[in-house]
C-alpha cells in the first residue's frame, strides 16, 4: 500500500508544502510549495502573519490535491507560539516569539516561582519565549479574562481546517505548562491565573483530528477530503523523527535554531541538567529529546539582514567560501548567550561581545562569519558532551539535518570541534517526519520509530564529514 499525503512545515524563516508518496519501502516528497515567513511589526510588537501563512499553506494543499487524492494533511510548525480564542475566533494577531515581551514575561515568571522548581516540573531549558512567559504578559495585560480558547499554531490551523480543538502533545511540552508525565499542570496555571479551561485536549501524534471541512475546501479549492492527522506537530519532534540514526547517535536540527541533543527513553530533569539548561521535551511515540537551544543559523541570518540593511549586496554562497577561506584562528563566542535572541545588528552585538570580555573582535565579513560558524560548532561540542555525560548516553556520531546540514563548512567544523563523524542530512527531516508519521497512522509506514529513520537512511543520500586532527 502506497499513502499520498501532504505535509505542511512552517519554520520561522520560511514555510513549506511537501506531498509524499510513503510505503513500507519507499519514500518520495516533492515539494509544492515553500514561502517566506517573516514576523511583522506594528504598534503593540512583533507578529506573525498567520492568515497569510495559513492562506499559503493551503494553497499549496489545494495544489498537492490536484495531483492525485490526498489521504491526509497535517501541520508542524516552530514551538511556543499560540493565538487564544473567544468563542471560536482569533482574538487579535498571534505575537512571535522574538517580540521583546518575553523578556517582561521571564521577570513575572521568576517572581512566582524559582526557576528550579519550575525545572523540576516542566523540565524546560530558561528560554526567554516559552509559552508560560508569554502568557503571563497575556494576563497583566488582562488577555486572559477575555480569552476562552488557545491553540498552539499548528492546533490553529488544524481547527481552521476541521472545526475542532485539539492540543498536540509534543507542542504542548514547550509551553512549560505539561507535567513531566505529559499532562497539563493545573496546580502550576493555578499560580499563574491561567485557567486550564483555556487548555485543549491533549491527543499524541497520529490522531485523526478530522476532514478537511466544507468551508476550506471549498474556499481553497481541495480536491477530495483528506483527514486532517495529528503528527509531532512541534517541528523538531517531527525533524528527530527524520533524523537517520541509529543507537549511539546524536542530533542537530540545524535552521533558525540549533537543536542540539539526544533521544531518552525518559525525562532528565536533574540538578545536573538544570546547570547544564538542557531541555525535555515530548517526542513521538512517549520518547523523549532531551536537548538545548543553541541560537543557530539565526545569527548568520540576522547579520546578512544587518548588511542588506546597510546596502551591502551579500550571498550566503560567496560569505560561506570567504569563511572558508579563513586559515587563521578566530575567537568564540558563547552561541547561547541571550544577547542573540532579540532581532538586531548582531555583527555589533559580537564586537560587543568580545569588547566586553577584553578579547578582539572578528574584523570583515568574512572574519564575523567564520566566527559565528566555530562559535557554533563549538557550543554544539560543549553541549554533546554534557548530553552524554548528564544521560550516561553514549555518542559515537552526530547526525545533522534541516538547512543547516547544507553547510558544508559548518558540518566540517562540527566534526572537527566535537571529534565526532558527522552526517548531513537530509535537508527536509522535518517534512519527512511529519509525513511519515502521517503514513504509519494510515498503516502504510513501518511501525516503529527505527525502522521508519530505516527507511530515511534507504532513500536518502547523505554527506559524511570526518573529523580533521587540530
Ligand atoms: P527553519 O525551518 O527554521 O525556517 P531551515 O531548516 O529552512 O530553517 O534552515 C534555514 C537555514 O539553512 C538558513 O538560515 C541558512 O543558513 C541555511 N541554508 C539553507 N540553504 C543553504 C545552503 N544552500 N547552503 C548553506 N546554508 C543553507
Ligand atoms: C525550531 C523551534 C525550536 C523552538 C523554537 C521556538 O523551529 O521549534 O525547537 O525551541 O523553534
């Protein structure tokens, strides 16, 4: 049996509609459509643009259907963010997580409950977007009296299309508000004023949410009446369903962000892990991605923004080669560091960086990016050693996906500063592991979660980097 299937992936940078045909021995995605997502600006902060995501996304599925019925459709987009609803409708235009509120959010958190205590409850790296923060800004603001409903984005989207309200159970773990156990902390929303009510059912991936209804395929044009499923609707817990390892693996879901980890059969939140800030959040199938967020391409992106800004005509291919070029050594910045987090000049926040600590700044393009790339590969060196050494895990090779992996020099550097064989790919993991997850529910994919990355490792062609001696 054959399943074809639509995934839409929503990263922060851009979105995407993939169609893929899945059986228990074959694997082909083909992709619809990909557009740009960029956070808008207006009086009250930073937002995103979700009907025209949705919009766009949608189009891409109507465009998927006309190539033969889809059997299913379903979302995964980046963590945390979320509109609320009153009475079934959107109330106002769902904030991104880069808007500075965040950091008001943390102030009031931290007033309420110590950070440890909320580590051992939730088991979520000190992250300035969590959903707990926000919504703590939500309720001095007095959003949450008005407020009946919240979805997670991808919970939005799967009710604009079916009608019904579901909470996805991987997203759900990075709003801090799920027990490690995987249920919602009412105790905690308690202290916080957030009433539970708000709160959807929770329901793991591979759900049937529902069809696509009338009103949407109608609008957009859908041919047939593909189920809307659930899948690891957070995008990383789709991209390590994606990852193509094996034991003793670790893994970068490398775009916007960087997440940096390992696959447990449980939670570990430790004293040691809490030093450490890693995070725990819900996987496919109860495991678990014990992982940090190191701030990733995020601040190479940002930084071609800065010169693009300053009418600097820049290309990510040629920076990359003059990077490369670079034989002398550069200094490292701390690629965890919350100075890197808001949008921003971050060639001058590095200078600043540098300056602050005594030590010379990278000078040139070329310098600024080379540095960003060690700066990374280093802090993901840092972080899978404590990986290993907090889970008791060992780590014989690091498996890299997600547009990171197209960088070649940063996959290079990667191997060199961790010492570890690193392979690249592939660039989709998170689309795959969405569509996957997607098959297996419509029993046309294999069952478990090795044999599925199996099946990714058949049909991919991936890219290995050996370490080089220093
Ligand atoms: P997200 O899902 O967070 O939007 P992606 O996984 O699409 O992110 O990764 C986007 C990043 O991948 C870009 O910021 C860029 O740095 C990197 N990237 C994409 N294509 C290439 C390429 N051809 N060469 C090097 N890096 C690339
Ligand atoms: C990656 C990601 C990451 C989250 C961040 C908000 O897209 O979902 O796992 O921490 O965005």
């Amino acid at each position: 049996m054959t399943a074809t299937v639509a995934a839409i992936d929503l990263g922060a940078t851009s979105g995407r509609v993939v169609r893929a045909e899945v059986s228990r021995t074959s694997l082909r995605l083909d992709e619809i459509a990909r557009f740009e997502n960029r956070p808008v600006r207006v009086g009250d902060g930073l937002h995103w643009s979700v009907l025209g995501l949705y919009d766009q996304a949608m189009q891409g599925v109507a465009t998927a259907s006309r190539g033969g019925a889809l059997a299913s459709v379903a979302v995964d987009s980046w963590a945390v963010d979320y509109g609320l609803l009153r009475l079934g409708s959107l109330l106002g235009i769902p904030f991104s997580y880069r808007d500075d509120r965040t950091m008001r959010g943390l102030e009031l958190v931290d007033a309420v409950i110590p950070q440890p205590e909320l580590y051992a409850r939730c088991g979520l790296q000190r992250m300035p977007f969590t959903t707990i923060n926000q919504l703590a800004v939500d309720r001095e603001r007095g959003l949450l009296e008005v407020a009946d409903g919240l979805l997670m984005l991808p919970d939005l989207f799967g009710y604009w299309m079916t009608g019904r309200m579901v909470a996805e159970a991987t997203n759900a773990s990075t709003t801090g508000l799920l027990r490690l156990d995987g249920t919602w902390d009412a105790e905690l929303m308690a202290r916080f004023g957030i009433p539970v009510s708000l709160m959807a059912e929770l329901v793991e991936p591979g759900t049937r949410i529902g069809p696509v209804d009338e009103t949407a395929r109608t609008h957009f044009g859908i041919e047939g009446a593909p189920d809307v499923l659930a899948v690891g609707s957070h995008d990383t817990a789709s991209a390590v369903v994606g990852v193509p390892m094996g034991p003793d693996a670790a893994y970068i879901s490398s775009g916007t962000w960087s997440l940096v980890g390992i696959e447990t059969a449980a939670p570990i939140a430790t004293g040691e892990a809490l030093d450490a800030q890693f995070t725990n959040e819900g996987g496919v199938d109860g495991r678990n991605r014990f992982l940090k967020n190191v701030m990733g391409l995020w601040i190479l992106s940002e930084s071609m923004r800065t010169w693009e800004a300053a009418g600097e005509r820049v290309g990510l291919p040629e920076l990359l080669d003059a990077a490369a070029r670079v034989d002398w050594a550069v200094p490292v910045f701390d690629p965890v560091d919350d100075t890197f987090y808001p949008p921003g000049n971050m060639p001058a926040r590095i200078e600043r960086w540098f300056g602050e600590r005594g030590q010379r700044a990278p000078r040139g393009r070329a310098e600024v990016v080379r540095c960003i790339l060690e700066s990374l590969a280093e802090g993901y060196a840092v972080t899978l050693r404590d990986a290993a050494r907090i889970s008791g895990q060992r780590i014989e090779r690091v498996h890299v996906v997600g547009g990171g992996s197209r960088n070649a020099l940063l996959c290079q550097l990667t191997a060199d500063r961790t010492g570890l064989p690193v392979v690249a790919g592939p660039v989709e993991a998170t689309a795959i592991g969405n569509v996957l997850v997607q098959a297996r529910t419509l029993g046309a994919a294999p069952d478990t979660l090795e044999e599925l990355r199996e099946l990714v490792r058949a049909t991919h062609e991936l890219i290995e980097y050996r370490p080089r001696s220093r």
